[in-house]
C-alpha cells in the first residue's frame, strides 16, 4: 500500500469515528428485545398490585441539570435504565434470569481484571477532556483499580463526546473491544463523568439494588408509557452489605423518566431524603466503598483497626479511608471540614438556636453531642441556598443514621413548614457547604 493509499485510509477511519452514534454501534437483537419486554411485563404486574400515589412536595428548583433520561431522550429505546448501553450478557448477568430468579453473585467476567486501558477519542473539547481526566484521576486515587492511557492492549475504554448524550456499558464487556463511553453535550460534570466511569467498572444504579422498596417508592403512574421496564430490580446485584445510600452519585433523580418533569417519579420513603437524590457533585463515600469491594481492593491490607466505619486505603495500607465527617489515621477523630470551619456543639435539653451562613467555596462539618444514651432532635426552619436535586452544590446535611457513612438528609431549598427530626445516636454531624453561591441554615437542636 502506498502511502498516500494509507493516508486515504487513515482519514477515512477517522471520520467514520468522529461520526458514528450510539444508533451504528447498537442494534438490539431479538434476544435483547425480548428480555426487555420481559423486564416491562414484570413491572406491568408490579404496577397493577403497588401503584403509589404519595403526596409530593414542589421545591422551587433552579438551574437544574437534566437528568440523565432527559440528556439521552433521543436514545431512550437504545439505553437501558436511561444511561446504560446494553450489552444483553452483561444485563442478563447483573439482572439474573428472571424466570428462575437465582440469587446473587458478582459476575467476575465484567470486571477489568488488569487495570483499565483507555483513549480520550478525537474531538473533545477541552473542557470534556479535563473533566474526564478528573474522574479517571479520582477512581485511580479512591479505589484499586488502575486506569492507564492505552499501549497496544486490544480491548479499553474508549471515551467519546461527539455522540448525543451520557451513557457507558455496565462493566468490562468482551464483546466490545474498543468498548465506548459517551460524555456528549450537557454531561461535560465531574459527577456525570465519574458515574458514566461507575458503569464501566460494574456498577448498576443505587435504585435497582434489591432492596430499593425499603426505602423509596416509585410512582409508577407518573413514567412515561413503556419505559416503566426501567425500574426493575437487579435481582444479583451484590450489595456488600454497604447501607442504600441516596446520595450515591449512581442514584437516579426524583424527576427521571417522568410524564411531566416538575413531578416526581421516584420518592423517598423518608421524605427528609428526597432532595438527597440526584447528586452530580461526585461519587459518595459508599460509591467509593462499593467499587472496593466489588474489586477486592481491601485484600491487598492488613486489618489495621479502622473506626467509624472506615477501612485501609489499598493505595497506602497505613492509612485509612474515612466517611467524610471523620478524619485521622484510623478515622478515629471528628472532622471538621477542610479549612476547620466546623467544630463541636454540646447538645443539651434546653433548645439552642444554630445560626450560620457559608459563603462559596466553604465547606464546615459541626459535630453536634448530646449525652450518651440520648439523641441529638433538629427543628429545621430556614434554608437559603440554589435549589436544585441532589443539592450538590450548596446545602445543609443532616448525617442521622447512626452509623453515619451514608449521605444525610440534604436541603437546599426552603423549607416551609419547619421540619423536626431525630437522629438516631448522640452524635450528630451537620455539614455546610457551598460551591455555588451561598447557604445560610437556621435551626433548634437539643438532647431528647
Ligand atoms: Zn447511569
């Protein structure tokens, strides 16, 4: 071949990738259409006994992101779950056969078992290509797994930006060789970026894990007609015994796949978590954890005595990996954000009125301590900051579960009534942050 025959050749084949859609790459075969349709029937059945008709609260919701079904609408009959390229192996192995519904176990076929090679494929902006190097760089330093720029290996990750819309397979996937992951326009976010990155590496969404219904109600009325087939359970999806996490970053929004998008289609049954939902500020502490697990990372250390829930970094054995409202080399001591903002507030039976405001950029942990054997009570009245789901970019958390790993009550918006809730220790974190604008919180808390 000459060389101008060769450069022909060359200019050609970038083309056809620079072009090339999600719609060229996929065609679902009648063994993917049917399995899909035995997903819609099963949640047809489930729909007829369960149908949910909770009262909804309205939040005055600013500068929202799409959800991800909304970015990738002109793909809705190609993606799975709104952002998941189905690979029907890859599906069948996470969701089980439904019909026999055998119990769970990791499918090792759909991890990266030698680290993850990947390209950034032509014509990415800048901007896409410096946030897909972040959340690249952040599962790299979080978990085990090492993500390297591609040599020679046959089969990577190959991420592109010019195709509509956020999705990945879920997964390492041999079929694909070079297996894509779409950041297109509107998904240029770190926390869009690391959940498309989430995918890839084998995790489902937090709202398919089997025991979602403990804890949120899906609102089957309000779903767009014949995409309900997007709410069914991964029946094998091994949760490791990490607790649900709302704020997961893998979490869908309330609004997803909705008939019309101011109502909700998914809530929480505990309502104080329903502005939780819809994180794109980045992985949660339990996302990181999941990933973990899911690649063994924790083996590679010895027990070091970890506390409050932490456990040793694989990347450096001596040190251990903390919730974020602990810090130390055991996770032993109450952190108190980056700047040390935060601090301790001694709880009492006399009501004491919390007064603060952060301003962008700030990021305070208050650790709140009533008595032992007594619980920390909140009577919230007033929240400033940008509204929006998943409040994740200014807010107040309420860290109330007792164990304190998974993501709190979030608040962003107004609250009107107030709304009084308990935790469930004496100790109570309370986090301020603010990347945005600017929060300001008042609230009565005392020993109860
Ligand atoms: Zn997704």
């Amino acid at each position: 071949m000459d060389r101008r025959a060769l450069i022909t050749l060359v200019s050609c084949c970038l083309a056809f990738v620079s072009t090339t859609t999600l719609r060229d790459l996929s065609r679902p075969d009648t063994e993917t259409v049917d399995f899909l349709q035995s997903l819609q029937d099963e949640v047809e059945q489930e729909f007829d006994r369960e149908i949910q008709f909770d009262q909804d609260e309205s939040f005055p919701v600013t500068d929202p992101v799409d959800p991800l079904t909304a970015l990738n609408a002109n793909y809705s009959d190609l993606l799975f779950e709104g952002d998941i390229r189905l690979s029907h192996e890859a599906i069948l192995s996470l969701q089980g056969d439904h019909r026999s519904r055998r119990q769970a176990v990791r499918a090792p076929n759909l991890l990266w078992r030698d680290g993850v090679p990947y390209t950034l494929g032509e014509g990415l902006s800048a901007t896409k290509r410096k946030v897909i190097r972040e959340a690249i760089a952040f599962w790299n330093r979080e978990t085990c797994v090492n993500f390297r720029a591609r040599g020679t290996e046959d089969h990577y990750l190959y991420f592109v930006g010019h195709d509509q819309g956020c999705w990945s397979t879920v997964g390492r996937d041999k079929k694909q060789t070079q297996q894509w992951i779409s950041i297109g326009d509107g998904c240029q976010l770190f926390g869009i970026a690391a959940h498309e990155i989430g995918h890839a590496l084998g995790v489902m969404h937090q709202q398919s894990r089997p025991d979602r219904d403990d804890f949120v109600s899906i609102m089957w009325s309000r779903i767009k007609r014949k995409v309900e087939g997007n709410f069914a359970k991964a029946r094998t999806t091994n949760t490791y015994d990490l607790p649900y996490d709302y704020g997961s970053v893998m979490h869908y929004g309330p609004t997803s796949f909705a008939n019309n998008p101011k109502t909700h289609t998914i809530s929480a049954k505990d309502a104080n978590y329903l502005l939780t939902m819809g994180n794109r500020e980045g992985p949660s502490f339990l996302d990181v954890a999941l990933v973990n697990k899911l690649y063994s990372c924790q083996d590679r250390c010895p027990d070091i005595g970890c506390e409050n829930g932490g456990y040793p970094d694989s990347r450096n054995c001596g040190v251990c990996k903390c919730a974020p409202v602990f810090t130390g080399t055991y996770c032993e001591l109450p952190w108190f954000g980056p700047s040390s903002c935060g601090g301790s507030e001694t709880v009492t039976e006399e009501w004491q009125t919390f007064d603060r405001k952060v301003v962008k950029d700030q990021h305070c942990i208050f650790h709140f301590e009533a008595p032992e054997g007594s619980k920390v009570e909140f009577d919230l009245e007033k929240v400033d900051g940008l509204c929006n789901y998943g409040c994740y970019e200014d807010r107040v958390e309420f860290r109330v579960d007792r164990d304190r790993l998974s993501t709190g009550y979030r608040f962003c918006c107004p609250v009107n009534p107030s709304r009084r809730f308990t935790a469930d220790s004496s100790s109570a974190p309370v986090i301020l942050k603010s990347t945005k604008n600017q929060t300001s919180v008042l609230f009565r808390y005392r020993a109860v």
